[in-house]
C-alpha cells in the first residue's frame, strides 16, 4: 500500500528531476544537487547524519555531503527515489512514515517555491489532517526559538502553540502552510497573522524556526 512518505519522496524526486542540479531552493546556500545529496546522506549514511543535530560532527557530514553531491545527477536522483538500504532503520514503513512525510513534503516546497513561475500545490483532506497530526506533536520544538508567542491556528478553529510567551501572534493557514511556517519558511508560506506589529515583524525575520 502507497504511504504518504512514499508519494513525497517521488514527487520530491521528480521536483529536482525537473529543475535541474544547479537550481536554487529555499535552504540557504543549497541548491537542488546540495539537497538531493542531504536527503541521500540522512538515509544512507547514518555515520555522518549525525551532523545534523551533533555540532561536532557537522564537518564529516559536510565531507560526506560533498562526496555524494559529486556524482552524477542522474545517479543522486535514482537513490532519492529508491529510498534507503534494506539495513537502515529508515527502510521500515512505520519510521519511513512517521519521518519522512514532513520531510519530503518541507523539501519538494523548498524546491517548488524557489523557483520563479512556481504554483500553489492542492493537498488532499487525508494528507492535511496528516501534517496537522505531525504539527501538533512537534510544535513546541519547532518554535522554542521564536521570538514571540506564537499560536497556530487552522481555519476549522483547531490550535497548537508554537511558543509560549507575550505578546502572542496568531497565524492562521491550512495545516501545510503552517507547518511551513513552522519550519522557517515564513516568506512563503500562506498564513495570515495577527496580533501586535512589532511582534510580527519580528517573527517573520525569526531565523530560530524549526529543527
């Protein structure tokens, strides 16, 4: 049975087909080759993703990122698509799913939105309330670095708190959004806020958002 992680990473995968190595994306100094070779190195080589959360680790993970983004293109892209090796934990469908959803789903925006003439995606009710689910659990994560209080809202009246704290601003948006928002992608993402001036102002130039 397809997965949402399953449907992301081929979309993902076909985004970057699309663009080409060489186009920009919303990860600051990544362009499509760089994240290609990111998702390949958090899947495949466990030794060196740790660089991801471990400061220390972050020059082996940068070696190794290079290594993979020096291949051929074609060839980064074929091991997008098929995923991680029968050994890593990632290849289990339950942590493939409880992982790689917002994952995939935050990259191919990065992918789409980066680029000039991109369009709005339509999402389905099933894979929204998904991402709403993986939002509410993570929210206090994503927002610790916030610099107001932040109080996400969908337009059904259903809310999850980024970050405690005054003055509280309200963002307002489908769940796919809003979790874009969350993860630090303010400038693009579909939300209406409210709340005190100052306050959103500095919350749109936050650069702590997500993980």
């Amino acid at each position: 049975m397809s997965t949402h992680a399953k449907r992301e990473r081929l979309l993902l995968a076909d985004l970057l087909e699309a663009v080409g190595p060489d186009a920009p994306t919303l990860c600051e100094g990544w362009n499509s080759r760089d994240l290609a070779a990111h998702v390949v190195v958090r899947e495949r080589r466990p030794d060196a993703a740790g660089g991801l959360v471990v400061k220390q680790l972050a020059p082996r993970l940068e070696r190794v990122m290079t290594e993979f983004a020096e291949k051929p293109y074609e060839e980064l892209l074929q091991l997008v698509r098929t995923g991680p090796p029968r050994f890593s934990p990632f290849a289990l469908k339950q942590l493939d799913e409880a992982s790689n959803v917002v994952e995939f789903y935050v990259h191919a925006e990065d992918v789409r939105r980066a680029q000039p003439d991109w369009t709005p995606r339509e999402l389905d009710a099933v894979f929204q309330e998904a991402l709403w689910s993986r939002l509410e659990r993570t929210a206090r994560l994503m927002g610790r670095g916030a610099p107001t209080g932040v109080v996400l809202r969908r337009p059904n009246g259903q809310t999850a708190v980024l970050n405690k704290g005054t003055p509280v601003v309200t963002v307002t948006g489908e769940p796919s959004e809003l979790l874009l928002f969350a993860f630090g992608r303010q400038g693009v993402a579909d939300v209406e806020l409210d709340g005190d001036k100052d306050a959103i102002a500095k919350l749109h130039e936050a650069k702590q958002l997500g993980i």
